[in-house]
C-alpha cells in the first residue's frame, strides 16, 4: 500500500476528525484561558503582592537574563488549565453516574407476551 493511500485511509477515519476538532477548540481554549491569567488574575495577584508584575521578573547571570517570571506565569497558566480541564471532566462524569444511576422502566410486555404468559399459567394449572 502506497504512502499516500495509508495517509488518507487514516485521514479520513472518524477518531483523525475528532481530534483535530479538540486540538483546534484546545487552542482557543488556551488563548481564553491565558487571556484570564494575564489580563484579570495576574494583575490581582501583583496588586496583592505591591505591584509586582512577573512577567518583568528576572536576574542576570553573568551575561544571561533569566526570566523566571514568565515562567511563574506559565505555571499559574497550566494550573488554571488543568483546573478548567478537571472541573469539566468531573462535571461529565457526574451526568454520566446519573444517567446510569437511573433505570430504564421496564418495558411493557406485548400482547403476545401477555397470550403467552396466561397460556403458560392455565397449563401449569392443570
């Protein structure tokens, strides 16, 4: 089989689909939630912290700039993300644990169920 019929077999297979849905609403996700972070949460947190923005946080090492405070940001980030992430799965699994938690009534035995049933009762009466 040809490179190029592999590729497309596996293109087109449903699960291909879905993910690449997740990975583009996944990255919108991360831009709303970085926004979040930058814009509202970390401008918070410098005002509790006298001012402090640590984006701007960094030292020099010998002729290196170390910019820890972008990575103190992209911690909160990730943590804010899996939180968002968390709260989400655990609210699906909570709808899922009630649908399964409720019992489907039983159905209604059919007419010819019920014909049957009193058939078998007078036979076992006799």
């Amino acid at each position: 089989m040809s490179f190029l019929k592999e590729f497309k077999e596996f293109a087109i297979r449903g699960n291909v689909m879905d993910m690449a849905v997740g990975v583009i609403i996944g990255g919108a996700f991360g831009k709303i939630v970085s926004s979040l972070v930058d814009d509202i949460l970390m401008p918070l947190i410098g005002i509790a912290t006298g001012g402090v923005d640590f984006s701007r946080l960094s030292c020099m090492i010998g002729d290196a700039e170390v910019k820890y405070g972008m990575f103190l940001q992209n911690v909160i980030d990730f943590f804010i993300i899996a939180l968002c992430i968390f709260s989400m799965i655990r609210a699906m699994n909570s709808i899922a644990k009630k649908q399964k938690e409720e019992p489907a009534a039983p159905a209604e035995p059919g007419i010819e169920e019920k014909l049957l049933t009193e058939i078998r009762d007078l036979l076992k009466n006799r």
